[in-house]
C-alpha cells in the first residue's frame, strides 16, 4: 500500500493510529467547528462547497455518499442544490456526527440524508452503489490515502464521479508568505481563543502542507482507478477543486 508524507501527521503525538486521534480531535471540536469554518475563511468555503456540488448537477444523482461529512455541510446543501433521493453520509467522529443530525432535522431533510459512523476506508457499502461521491476536506485526514481512494472507486458505479475539495499550497509569490503567515499564526491563535484547542489547527496546517496536492493528487487518484481526473485552484490556490470518473 502506498504511504504519502501527510498520512503520518497526527494531531497529538506520534505514538497511536492517526484515524483515532483524528476522531477524537473532531470529537473535541464538533460544537464549534461550523463557527470556525465560517470566521477562519471569512464565509469563503461556503463558495467552495458550492462550486464542487455544481459539478454534480449534469448527472443528475440519486444517490450520493458525502465522505468525511463531518457536520453535513455537503450533504445539506447537496441536498438542497441537487435534489437527489437520497444522501449517506459517513465519518469516523460521532462528536460531528451528532451536530449534523441536529442540522440535517432542523432543515427538514431527515428523510433524505442518513449519517452513519464509519471508516472511510473500509466503506460499508457493496459495489456500485453510488451515482457520485463527494469529499470536502476529508482526504487530507484520511490515515491510508491510497486505500481510502481506492474504497471510493469501489463503491462508486461505472461513469459516476467523485469530487474533493482541499486545501492546496498556494504558488503565487505575493500570496505565499501571506498564507504561511495565516495558517501558521493567525488560525492557531483564533482556534485557542475559541476552541480552547490549538492543536486542531496545527494539525490542519502541518497535513495541508504534506498533502501531495494538485497534479500530484492527479495522478494518485489516477492510480486508485480513476479516468477523466481534472484539478482546479480556488482562491489564489489555497484550495483546489478535483474530479475524476470511474
């Protein structure tokens, strides 16, 4: 199984597996998260998530998985945007779980969006299940990348898709020093102010970094099995945008 740099980041310490460490990092932060996503970016991945769903809209899905839903942002607005059947969605915090529920009944989509605790990379779903798979900001915290994505592939049925959001390494030299500056100072410090928990944001820094981004991701999605794989910078390229079919 291939091993990336990011896939030995882990939010507390070196000693344990990184999938447990992540749950209970988003455990711990699940009650703030939304609030967080929303200051730190300044509203800006609310954009971000829309543009991905777009890109679902000429397929006209019935069924989706929303991996690494978290709090159910995608499968809420996938929802609302795409109108399909049904959304699944699944993550290994039950903490962000819980929130999503909440959310997902408070917007009267109780019927069409199921959250489920599960290991993204041990899907448990038979093949071809899926017309789209959907990730934002999850395969970064993904323990084992190569087999994370080739689960997606798996459960996705032939010419469906799958698309991610993540963050990228910006490549303008104006934008660089500004960027390293905010992930490596100013976040932490607003994560400590509200969460009381800095190291969520450390870590987000540290993998983001190691990610093997934009044509590097590519070509891995293209050694899990994907075909047609495209990537798109957003925002200066602090984030990148990537489809690819079965």
């Amino acid at each position: 199984m291939a091993q990336f740099p990011h896939d030995q980041i882990k939010p507390f310490s070196e000693t344990g597996g990184k999938k447990e460490q992540v749950s209970e990092m988003f455990n711990r932060i699940a009650g703030r998260y939304d609030f967080m996503n929303r200051f730190l970016s300044a509203g800006t991945d609310v954009g971000w998530r829309i543009k991905a769903i777009s890109l679902f809209k000429a397929d006209k899905p019935q069924h989706l998985l929303d991996v690494a839903t978290g709090t159910a942002d995608m499968a809420i607005r996938a929802a609302k945007m795409l109108q399909p059947k049904k959304i699944t969605g699944i993550d290994i915090s039950e903490g962000m779980l819980a929130v999503g529920r909440k959310k997902v009944i408070a917007e009267g989509l109780a019927t069409e969006i199921e959250l489920l605790e599960g290991d993204s990379e041990a899907l448990p779903f038979a093949d071809a299940t899926f017309d789209g798979v959907m990730v934002a900001f999850g395969v970064r915290n993904f323990e084992h990348l190569d087999q994370g994505l080739r689960e997606i592939h798996r459960v996705l049925k032939p010419g469906a898709q799958l698309v991610v959001l993540e963050f990228s390494k910006p490549r303008i030299p104006l934008v660089q020093p500004l960027y390293n500056l905010y992930m490596n100072s100013v976040a932490p410090f607003f994560a400590q102010l509200f969460t009381k928990n800095k190291k969520a944001y450390q870590y987000l820094n540290e993998s983001s970094k190691a990610f093997p981004d934009r044509e590097h991701f590519v070509s891995i999605l293209n050694e899990a099995g994907f075909r047609q794989t495209t990537f798109k910078p957003l925002n200066f390229g602090i984030c990148c945008m990537y489809s690819g079919r079965k």
